[in-house]
C-alpha cells in the first residue's frame, strides 16, 4: 500500500490490506539484565492483542521493538508478509519504514499546534500532497468526532479530546498496525472508562490489527480480543479474557488477573475430569483441570471470590466442595458484600449477594462447584 499518491483514500484501513504480526524469539538485554526473554507472540489481521502485566515486565520493551524503536537482542518480528527485524540476518527495518502507528501513555500532541496540523503532521513528514492531506486529516477527525474542534489549538481542549487527537495521528497515515503503550493512564477514571470504550468501538468498526499495552487488567479484559499475560520478559498465558479469568495456566496469571483464593495442597486422586485435592488446613476438595497433575503432586486450586456460595448452616447448596465456615469480616459494598471466612485455618474471600448479610461470627456453610475451583500444577 503507498502511503502517497493523490486517490482518494477510505480510512484508514481497507479491506486485504491489514497486516497481521508474528514476534518470535524475541529477547532484549539491557547489560546483564534480560527485559524481554525469548517472547513468542502471534495478532491476527483485525485482532487487538492486549499485553498485561505488572510494572517492569517488559511491556514497553516489546512494543519498541515492534515499533522498531529499539533494537532486540534476537529474535524474528514479521508484519504482514514483511520481515521488518530479523537479527541473525541482520534485518533491522527502521521505524518510520514500518508502516505502524503508536499511541503512548504522554500522548505528546503538540500545545503550539492546532488539532488539524497535530494529525496533519505525519502525512507532512512522509510527503503527502497538500490536496490531500486536507481531506484525509478531516475524515480522520470526524473518525474520532473532533472536527469541529479543527482550528483550536491542543492546549485549548480536554485530555480526552488531546487523547482523540493522539489517538487521530496515529490513525491518519493508514498503519498496517497500531502500538498502544498504556494510552489511557494519564487520564481520570471515568475518562479511562469512556476512551476505552471509544477505542474499542473504533477498532471493532476499522478492523485494525493492534497489540495494546497495559498493566491494568480490567483494561485489558475491557479491550482485548485476546489477552497475553507477560511476567519477567516471558509470556505466560496467551487466551480470550474469559479463558484468562476462568481458567488460568498458574499461580502468577490467576493472582494477577483479578481476586483469588489459592489453596495449596497435595493431589489425592486423578480421574480424567476432576482431581481430589487435600489441603493443609485439612479440607478436601475436588477441582478441574486435572490434566498432567499426578498423585502426590503439591499443586494450588484457584477459586474466585464471587464462585463462592455462602448458605446458612443447615441448608448446604451442593454436594461436593461443601464446608462450614465461620465469618470473620463482613464489608458491605451495596451491590454485594465482601466476607472474609475461616474455615479449617485457611481465610477465604467470598463475594455474596447484598439481599442476605451474614453478621461476623456467625457459623455458616460454604459451597463451590467442582466446575469452578482450577487446578494449577505451576
Ligand atoms: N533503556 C533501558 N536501559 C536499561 N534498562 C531498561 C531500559 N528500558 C527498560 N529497562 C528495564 O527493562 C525492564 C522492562 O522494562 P519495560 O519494558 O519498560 O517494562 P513495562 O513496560 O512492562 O513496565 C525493566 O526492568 C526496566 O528497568
Ligand atoms: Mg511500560
């Protein structure tokens, strides 16, 4: 696809021109210390892929070495058909040659310039003819709904709409794919909220292909086509943000992603759906995702604060998975009520409906479907 030319040009991305990205292999080091370590990676055309995970993993660097703006240590990063970084054979395509746009966390629009030149910018840079540049600028602005807002100046609007303009730069030159590295993070809550769901509406609507980076994960499960959950320059789970939640890989993803109860304790039986697991607190529970764990194994069962039921004592809701408990803490949150509950020396966090409180003290019954407590062996 030119980028130059004077058609006219549907933005931003047209059907068969969407690029998909393949990121093998890829490491960085900085001196000793190892920020990205042999990352595999995979966007489909169309997908937004979102990367998560804590301060320091190595986010950021993956990005800039997709970007091309920082150069790995090895590895293999194929946009489309294209190779743009292939370090044994030395392919390094420079950025501005890599047909990509980038979102960051200090959107970086130009106060001294008006919403129009910020977004006319880029097609300045790579020599697009005057006559259209005009209309590309505009139909990219009416993308995001700030055409009205052209003639002011960046400093003269809110940081949503300095966002959209962000967000309109880096539509404007019709990427084969955009980078988004914590977008949102210099913006209030309730505007974080509204952006990513603007972002999501336009990306579903464009059908760009994008890796979207962030360290909050219910960002990423807002956003994601699919998530990858990163940690110490690895990836450690790759999956739809209902199989990322639902059924964590290990310990690092089901504590990351959102609240858990993890118990740990040792592999009694294995049957092909369902393992029974004793605890070390003594209770026994039958959990999913037995595959590859054996007899005798010391494993952890994740269970989430809201697959927990509480009942009064004398009315158990389930048959497997049933304990009584006593409350230790009761916070009520209005919608629902968050209970602390000991049972058999392990503290559980529970998410109960608001309809019925139990009071701190009182004896009750705690029941969870075998269906919904994961098995974890790493
Ligand atoms: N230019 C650099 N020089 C040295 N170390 C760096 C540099 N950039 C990043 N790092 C280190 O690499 C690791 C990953 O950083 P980064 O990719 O920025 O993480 P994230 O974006 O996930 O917070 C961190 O330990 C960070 O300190
Ligand atoms: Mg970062």
């Amino acid at each position: 696809m030119g980028l130059q030319g004077g058609r006219d040009t549907v933005l931003p991305v047209r059907e068969g021109e969407l690029s998909s990205l393949t990121v093998a292999g890829l490491s960085k080091a900085f001196g000793d210390a190892r920020a990205v370590a042999d990352l595999d990676l995979k966007v489909g055309e169309g997908e937004m892929l979102v990367l998560v995970g804590p301060s320091g993993c190595g986010k950021t660097t993956t990005l800039r070495c997709i970007a091309g703006l920082e150069r790995p240590t090895a590895g293999r990063i194929t946009i489309g058909n294209r190779v743009v970084t292939e370090i044994d054979q030395g392919v390094f395509v420079p950025p501005e040659k890599r047909e990509i746009g980038m979102v960051f966390q200090s959107y970086a629009v130009w106060p001294h310039m008006t919403v129009y030149d910020n977004v006319a910018y880029p097609l300045k840079a790579i020599g697009v003819l005057r006559g259209e540049i005009h209309d590309r600028v505009m139909k990219t602005l009416r993308l995001v709904q700030l055409e009205t807002l052209a003639d002011r100046y960046s400093s003269q609007i809110s940081g949503g709409q300095q966002q959209r303009v962000a967000l309109a730069r880096s539509l404007v030159a019709e990427p084969k794919l955009l980078l988004f590295d914590e977008p949102l993070s210099n913006l209030d809550a309730n505007l974080r909220l509204q952006m990513r769901v603007e972002i999501k509406e336009l990306q579903k609507r464009l059908g760009f292909t994008s890796v979207y980076v962030t360290h909050d994960q219910t960002e990423a499960m807002a956003i994601a086509d699919r998530i990858a959950v990163m940690d110490r320059g690895m990836v450690r789970q790759v999956g739809s943000p209902r199989a990322i939640y639902d059924r964590p890989a290990n310990t690092f993803v089901a504590g990351f992603m959102g609240t858990t109860n993890l118990l740990e304790g040792s592999v009694q039986e294995v049957t092909d759906a369902e393992a029974v697991v004793r605890t070390s607190g003594g209770i026994t529970l039958r959990a999913i995702g037995a595959r590859g764990a054996a007899r005798g194994a010391t494993v952890h069962v994740s269970i989430r604060p809201e697959a927990l039921q509480l009942c009064p004592l004398e009315k158990p809701a389930a048959a497997a998975n049933v304990w009584p408990a006593t409350v230790a803490l009761s916070t009520f949150l209005g919608d629902s009520v968050l209970y602390r509950l000991e049972v058999a020396g392990h503290t559980f966090e529970v998410h109960g409906p608001s309809t019925e409180v139990f009071e701190v003290g009182s004896k009750v019954t705690l029941a969870v479907e075998p269906s919904r407590c994961t098995l974890l062996i790493e």
